[in-house]
C-alpha cells in the first residue's frame, strides 16, 4: 500500500517529513509490519470498499424537485484524507462566498463557514462504525441546508440531541484514526468540534438563532444539518423587490439585516416611487455615496428592467418602469 497523499499533507501541514518510523508510532502498521484496520482506511488505494463518501448537490429544497433531482453529485472512494479533501471540494464548488466593503477591508458571507463544513466532514470520517457494511457517509446539498449522514451513532449510545453540545466529553469510536488526523492538524483531541461548529456559525454577519447548527443521532445514525446563511438573505430581498416593485409593500418596512447594496437598491425603488424620478446627484445624496457608485446601482435596476432613464449624461433623468 502507498501512503503518498499521507505524506504530502503531513508535509504541508506540519512542515515535517513523513519518517518511515512514523507507520508503526502512528498506528498503521503493526509491530510486525503488517497494515493495521487504520492503515487500511488511510492507504491511497484503501482496501476498504465500503469506505467512501457521496456527494450530491440537489436541485430545490429535497430530493425530487421536478424534472432535474440533481445538479451535481459525485461517490468517493480511497484514503480517508483523500475523501476528506475531495468532499471539502464538492462542497466548495457547489457554494458561494459573498462580500462586502468596509471602510479598513470587507467582510466576507460565506453560505456555509469553512470551519464548520471541515468539522463537520471530519467528523463523519473519523466517527462513523466502519464494521457496519454496506453504508456510507453521505453528503447532500440542497438550496437552505447540507446535511451530513455518518453510519454509527455516539460511541456511548447517548442521543447526541440530548446533551449540552458546548460540553461533550471526548469518547472516540476510532482513537487511531483521530490520532492521525490530530497529528496533520485536522482536528484536536479535546473534543471541541462541536463548539468549534456553533463558533463558527456565531461570528456570521447573518446569524440568526433560526440558523444554529443541528445535531441528530440514533443508535446507528449521525446527522449534521447546517442551514445556508445566505439562503433566508437572498430570499427576502427577492420577495420584498417583487413586494416593492408592484406596490404592495414600501421599503420601509426592509429587514435591516439585508446586505448594504440590496439597502441601497431597495432605497432607491423607494424614493423613485414617492418621487417619480431622479438624477444620480439626488442618489448619492440619499445614500450618501460617490457619482460612481450611485451610476454603478441605478444600472444595475435598469439591467433588472426595474428603471429606466432618459436625456443626455448630465442631464440624465432615472423613473420606475411602468408594469
């Protein structure tokens, strides 16, 4: 068995060399030399069939949302470092990261904290009951959530669902294997994961307590459900542009915790609708914002076909497209 995608994380992140005495010091090999049931987990070309991962990325909230069920999916098999880094990126290319300008940087909005999906997947691997065969970890991404399945519940039989999630004790069902993995420095052995996920959920700019993590398990089942935090976000600007656009509820009333630009958006529909048109002087007075910024905007509404303008640049005048 080789062992090259081991080394080269060890490598990159420890800065130390894979030492060929570390197979027997790290557990995946015996005494004798022979591979270990961890070994075999952690092999390039791991031996373990039913040790694999599959992804898929749903079209909708649940798995049949009409004539397309899937957008993207994809099954797993090798090393559990492999699986781990092939699911980080599934998961990455079936999200998005919004942003937003500061005065001193920006502030980043990711769907899904980093932190929390590598916890989460983590945790599968190195959790899940690996002498129950036929099962694997799944991974499934819908519009408002992702949901990671691990075969295996908590190793004391506890329900998960009951217990203080910032104060669960350490008890691992593959002590090997999260030994290796605490050694390439993908978690710790304090048993922190859980507080790490609510953490990380915590410092979002769209947190709300709608959005706090879930932890399910059964005797022979683990579930972790992370809520989109851009999902509520995007939703109730595009409800409240269509409210808005057909006058049946005025921007007053906009969720402050919508981002800035989609502020700036709704405010000027506002004023265009008490006013019945504007120069882009009278936006960057509103919003307090420069020239530019303010053009940059009212041509975002007129590709919406939500404004439209008429005159010469400097003269040019901006009014609400009549239905």
């Amino acid at each position: 068995m080789a062992f090259t995608k081991l080394r080269s994380v060890c490598k990159h992140n420890t800065g130390k060399d894979f030492e060929d005495s570390d197979y027997e010091s790290w557990g995946i090999v015996d005494e004798e030399g022979n591979l270990t049931n961890a070994g075999a987990l952690l092999a390039d070309e791991s031996p373990i069939r039913h040790s694999r991962v599959f992804c898929t990325r749903w079209n909708g909230l649940n798995k049949a949302s009409g004539l397309i069920d899937a957008i993207d999916d994809e099954e797993y098999s090798g090393g559990l470092v492999n699986l781990l880094q092939d699911s980080m990126s599934f998961v990455s290319r079936n999200t998005k990261k919004a942003w937003r300008k500061t005065g001193n940087g920006r502030i980043e909005m990711p769907d899904y904290p980093d932190t929390a999906i590598l916890e989460g997947i983590v945790n599968a691997l190195i959790h899940r009951d690996y002498l129950e065969l036929g099962s694997e970890v799944h991974i499934d991404m819908f519009d408002d959530r992702i949901e990671i399945y691990s075969p295996g519940g908590m190793p004391d039989g506890r329900r998960v669902q009951d217990l203080d999630l910032r104060n669960v004790s350490s008890r691992r069902r593959n002590p090997i294997i999260a030994d290796i993995f605490n050694r390439l420095k993908y978690m710790d052995r304090r048993g922190s994961g859980f507080k790490k996920i609510l953490d990380s959920y915590e410092f979002q700019e769209h947190y709300t307590e709608e959005m706090k993590p879930e932890f399910k398990s059964s005797n022979s089942e683990f579930w972790l459900i992370f809520k989109n935090l851009n999902y509520n976000v995007k939703k109730i600007g595009n409800d409240l542009s269509a409210e808005i656009f057909s006058n049946k509820m005025p921007i007053k009333n906009a969720d402050k915790k919508m981002p800035i630009k989609m502020q700036q958006l709704e405010k000027i529909l506002q004023y265009l609708s008490e006013q019945s048109e504007c120069s882009c002087r009278d936006i960057c007075v509103l919003l307090d914002v420069k020239e530019r910024r303010a053009r940059q905007l009212l041509q975002e509404l007129q590709e919406q076909h939500k404004v439209e303008s008429y005159g010469a640049n400097k003269i040019r005048r901006y009014k609400l497209v009549k239905e």
